[in-house]
C-alpha cells in the first residue's frame, strides 16, 4: 500500500481509502457495506487503509431514536494486524445497520499520560460512545479520561469489567482448557506455552486455562515449558526459539494467538521441523491468518466481528438509557468459542492418541465448571 500523509478526519474520501487499498471506491464501497464477494485479502487492505486514514463512513440516514443522528468512537490499538480487520468488519456491518456514524481512532502509545491525552482530545469531538478493542479496554488512563467526560463506553475481551461498565468477551478460560484437552487427547505430555501480553487479563485467563487443564490431567504445571509473548509475530518467533532450545523441547505448541502460532510454524519450518508430524502448533482467535499459514492452524474460534457488532449494541442501549435518565448496571455478554481442529496438530511423532478426543466443539461441549 502506498503512505500519503495523514487528512484530517472530515476530509477523508472514499476514493482516498482506494487509492491507499490500491483498490477501486467500489472495492472500498463493498467491504464497507459488508459485501461478500471480496477476496479476505483484498478486504484486509481496504480496513488497513481505513484505520490508516481514520475514514469514517457515513451510514444509511436511520436515526438512533429520534431523528438526531449518533456518532459512536471507536479508539484502537492492536498488535495483530488480522485480529483489528475482523473486528473492524463487524464495527462497520452494525453501525451501517443501526444508521450510526462509526469514527476510528488510533492510540498506539502505551505510555499512561500519552493514552490519557489522546483520549482527552477523541472526547473532546462530537462522539457520544466509544468502543474500545484490546489492549485499550483494559487501559485504565483511557477508561478514566471517558468517564470524567460523562462519555460511555463498552470494553471488548475484558476480564474483569468494573461495576455499572459494559462488556462483551468469551470465556478464556475454558477456550484454552479445551484446546489443551485436545493436545493431550492426541498424546502430547510434553506442551510448551506461549504467554499473551502480561497487560490482558485474557492473558492470565487463557494460561490459567492451560494450567488447569495440565493439572486435569496429572500434569505438573511447573515442569510446563512456558515463555512470554506479546501477541506479535515478532515476540512468537522469539518465544518458540526459546522453546524449541530447550533441552528436552515441546512435541506441541499452545500459542495465545494465531499470529504467536503462525510464528511459531515459521521457526519450526526454518529448523526442518515438519508441522504437524514433529511438532503440533495452535493457536488462538481464529483470525484470517489461522487459515493462509501453512499447515492451517488448530485454534480457538472467538467470534471477533460478531463481539463488535454486539459491543456497538450494548453501547447504543447504554446511549438510550442515559437520555432517559436510567441508572446504569453491569452488562457483561459472554459470546460462545468453539475449537477448530486444521492440519497443524496431530499426536507425538511415532505415538497414538491417549484418548479420544479433537473435531470441532461448541462452548457447551468444552465447558467443565469443575476447573475453576
């Protein structure tokens, strides 16, 4: 894609989103109005260059309640570059539907004085809620600065959301329990983990995860091979060479998210590891990367678009209410997961399965209380 300088949000163009797609405004026009006959690449490009440009696509003029149009923020800032396109594909898809105005902004900076002030400045414009995606829905800077400028907003894949806030996620935990059941059904005792940024609670929770369903199964979770990740490509190859260093290496790799996984095939494939057959690797999210890395990746589904679309309607609600003066309560909406089993973990190299197990489950099937 092309770089021109940033345009002040008012004045950024469908064909100025094209041109840095290297698309045609139709193209662009289709991705934004949901279409399906755009290649996942193609639709990659055009959100790059959307969250690039901070475009914010007017939607069909349908009114919120009362004739008076909404503008609704959306403040970003997302290592995985596949995770932030889904989730911007459901941002768009319910906003276009509730006849809302969606407004993007970035917030790249972990320093606590730098989110406030970017925050400060977002509040500042006409917007009237704002969504926050990981990492931003666990910044307390950010959450402060909204709430002292009477603004609501609704956090995304938060563990632990604060009383009377708003809140959609799945259930970490028990996503990572299942996907480590699954690696020891094929026979895996020896599992190497790749840590999400200490900064998530969906961190903690998808370890937590792992290390419950080690100990399931009789496993000492201290003798677990674990390194620390941030949920880049980048810190995924350098916590699978660790791994794979080790003396006594994993048969298989649980990696927080896909794009650690899709890293973590990649060192296998530079040491002339055949993946699945010397070493199992999976993932987390199912992003579009899960399934253009090659062997297709293993890995727990999160309905990303569809948790924008509901965090844009719990927000829309919370607007509601205010304007009638209710008082506000918690709302945290629990979406289902669901593991899928691809090409890229199968049992330790001349083993069979331990037990039955794998194909794809539901977040009932994969639920056991009993961990907790």
């Amino acid at each position: 894609m092309s770089k021109p300088s940033r345009r002040s949000r008012g004045t950024v163009t469908v064909q100025d989103v094209a041109r840095v797609a290297g698309v045609s405004a139709m193209t662009v026009s289709r991705v934004v109005n949901g279409g399906t006959n755009v290649r996942e690449t193609t639709r990659e490009a055009v959100l790059a260059a959307i969250a690039q440009l901070n475009y914010s696509p007017n939607s069909a003029a349908r009114s919120l309640a009362a004739g008076d149009a909404t503008q609704i923020g959306l403040l970003y800032s997302n290592p995985s570059a596949a995770y932030l396109s889904q989730f911007l594909i459901g941002a768009l898809a319910a906003a276009r539907r509730a006849g809302c105005h969606l407004v993007l902004e970035a917030c790249e900076s972990e320093r606590p004085d730098e989110q406030a002030e970017a925050t400060r400045s977002f509040a500042s414009t006409s917007v009237e809620g704002v969504i926050l995606p990981p990492p931003l829905s666990e910044a307390a800077p950010v959450r402060a600065e909204l709430e002292a400028a009477g603004i609501p907003w609704v956090s995304v894949a938060m563990g632990l959301p604060p009383a009377r806030s708003l809140n959609v996620r799945i259930d970490d935990f028990e996503g990572a329990a299942a996907m480590t059941r699954h690696l020891l059904d094929l026979g895996h005792r020896r599992i190497g983990f790749i840590r999400g940024n200490p900064n998530q609670t969906s961190s903690a929770e998808r370890y937590r995860g792992f290390a419950a369903a080690l100990e399931e199964a009789g496993i000492d979770v201290k003798s677990a091979p674990v390194e620390q990740g941030y949920f880049t490509f980048r810190s995924g190859i350098v916590a699978a060479e660790r791994l794979l260093d080790r003396a006594d290496p994993p048969t298989a790799i649980f990696a927080s998210n896909d794009d650690m996984a899709a890293a973590a095939v990649g060192v296998a494939h530079r040491r002339g590891l055949h993946v699945p057959q010397d070493l199992s690797v999976v993932g987390f999210d199912d992003t579009s990367l899960a399934t253009t890395v090659w062997p297709e990746l293993t890995t727990v589904r999160q309905p990303i678009s569809t948790m924008a679309e509901e965090a844009l309607a719990l927000l829309l609600a919370r607007i509601r209410s205010h304007r009638s003066s209710e008082t506000d309560k918690l709302e945290d909406q629990v979406l289902d997961h669901e593991l899928i089993v691809r090409e890229s973990s199968a049992p330790p190299k001349g083993t069979a399965p331990a037990r039955a197990g794998g194909g794809r489950r539901g977040a009932g099937a994969t639920s056991n209380p009993g961990l907790r």
